[in-house]
C-alpha cells in the first residue's frame, strides 16, 4: 500500500495500538486523548476504521484484524529513525509544514487536511530529496549568462550583521561585507537583495534524529533566500560551529546535502 488517509480517531485508534506516545512534529492533543476521553475517542476509531474497510472482525468474538499494510505505513511514522521537517513562509507569518518520517528505506510522508490525516509512502530516498525540493519551489535555476559562484565560509556574527544591512536597505555595505570573505561582487549583491526580499528565509529544511516517541536526540537545519534567480542555501558546518557555508542551489545540492546530514546524524 502506498496510501492511506484516516480520520482523527482512526488515527489515533492506530497509534494507540502502535504503543506511540507522542509523534515528532504533530502537536494534536486529540490524537492522544485523556484517559476520560479515551473509551469515546477509541470506540469512535474502532467503528470508523470498520466502516471503511481498514479493520474487519474475526470469527472469535471481540477480536478483529486491522490492516497489515495500514500499519506498517503507520509504524514509520510513530517510530522513526529520523523526522525531516520542510518549512516554508506563508503570508500573516505562518509557516506552511511538510513531515517525512524515515526508518531504514521505508520513508512516509505525514500531512493533515480537514481533520483527517494522509500517509503517503515513499519509494527511495531520492524521491524524498525530490519532494523536498518541490515543496521549498527550489528548481536550481541560475542567472541568465553568469555560472553560479562558488560556496564560500562566513561567520555567523558576521552574517547576521550582512542581514541587518541588507534588510535595512543597506545592500552596498552588505556586499562589500560579503566580498572582505570572499564572495565575488556579483554573488555578494545577488545574496544582500535575496536577504533583504526573504529576511526570514524563503523555506528551511531540518533533519532530526528521534530517539523513541517525540525524544529528539540530534539534528541539522539549512535555511534558504530568495526565490527568483539564485537561490541561497546557508548552513553550519557542522552541529556545534558557528562557521556558515553559503552555497547557490544547483539542481542537486539538496541532495546532497541531506544525504550529509543523514550520514552525520547516523553517527552523532
């Protein structure tokens, strides 16, 4: 099975039979009811789940079979090795969410519509990089006529002083900030006018190590700017550096870059 979508109470009678305490990334306290609300939530699960063919009763009174397929999709999701968070801004400052949970090659992703929530399974990890991609509208597009620059290191003081300055219209001096680490004129003024039109970023994409229920033991975040022409892509160097590498996104560098991250994080 590829595909299921449940209702709030289908899915909770489903996580609850899965022994999960909580799931990464999902705040909905219905999904975890009270002890008072439990028997009404359960039993309202138990009935929907019947009425649309995901559990059947068996010959022996009391006892029923639910979906081998439904729940394996549903194990992914409540004991995952590693929750890829997707994030990007929508207007009113909101951030619009994408979830993909990951155990071994079995990758599922999680999204809620209506009070029901859909599983979707994934079948390869380049088809996740690819989602990822299309959910943060990253194409790798470079400026007609100049070949991308190359990734350059700077500070994080430092780039939160180039972000100030770009945001407060200040794009020369953000530019000549850039070029003292390195960056060449044209990428220095493309980066100050793709932070001063997304000064929170255009998306974000965080890669988290679960360590059993909604334990995170581990992660790694990149944040992209602009949305036209060269998108950036900023990231630490590593989990504990406040050393930055800054990077145009080409058509694979997301790719490869969580790929790094799910490399590190396997061994952090």
């Amino acid at each position: 099975m590829d595909f299921a979508e449940l209702e709030e109470v289908e899915f909770a009678y489903v996580l609850a039979t899965l022994h999960a305490p909580g799931l990464i990334g999902v705040d909905s306290p219905a999904l975890f009811p009270t002890a008072a609300d439990r028997d009404a939530v359960f039993g309202a699960g138990l009935q929907q789940l019947q009425a649309h063919g995901w559990m059947r009763p068996l010959a022996q009174p009391g006892q029923y079979d639910l979906n081998a397929e439904l729940m394996e999709l549903a194990a992914v999701v409540a004991e995952p090795q590693f929750v890829v968070f997707t994030m990007t801004p929508q207007p009113g400052g909101y951030q619009r969410l994408f979830l993909h949970y990951v155990a071994g090659d079995d990758i599922v992703e999680l999204s809620t519509t209506l009070g029901c929530y859909r599983l979707l399974a994934l079948p390869s990890h380049e088809v996740l990089f690819q989602r990822v991609s299309d959910m943060l509208g990253v194409f790798g597009a470079p400026l007609p006529g100049l070949a991308a620059p190359e990734p350059f290191i700077i500070d994080e003081p430092l780039f939160a002083e180039v972000r100030a300055l770009a945001q407060s219209g200040a794009l020369d001096q953000a530019a000549a900030k850039l070029a003292e680490r390195g960056a060449t004129r044209a990428a220095g003024e493309a980066l100050a006018a793709a932070v001063a039109a997304t000064p929170d970023g255009s998306g974000q994409v965080v890669v988290l190590r679960a360590g059993g229920g909604t334990h995170v033991t581990a992660g790694r975040k990149a944040t992209l700017y602009g949305k036209q022409d060269w998108v950036w892509l900023v990231q630490r160097l590593d989990a504990a550096s406040r050393r930055l590498q800054v990077q145009v996104v080409q058509p694979d560098t997301l790719a490869a870059v969580l790929r790094q991250y799910f490399d590190f994080l396997k061994k952090a």
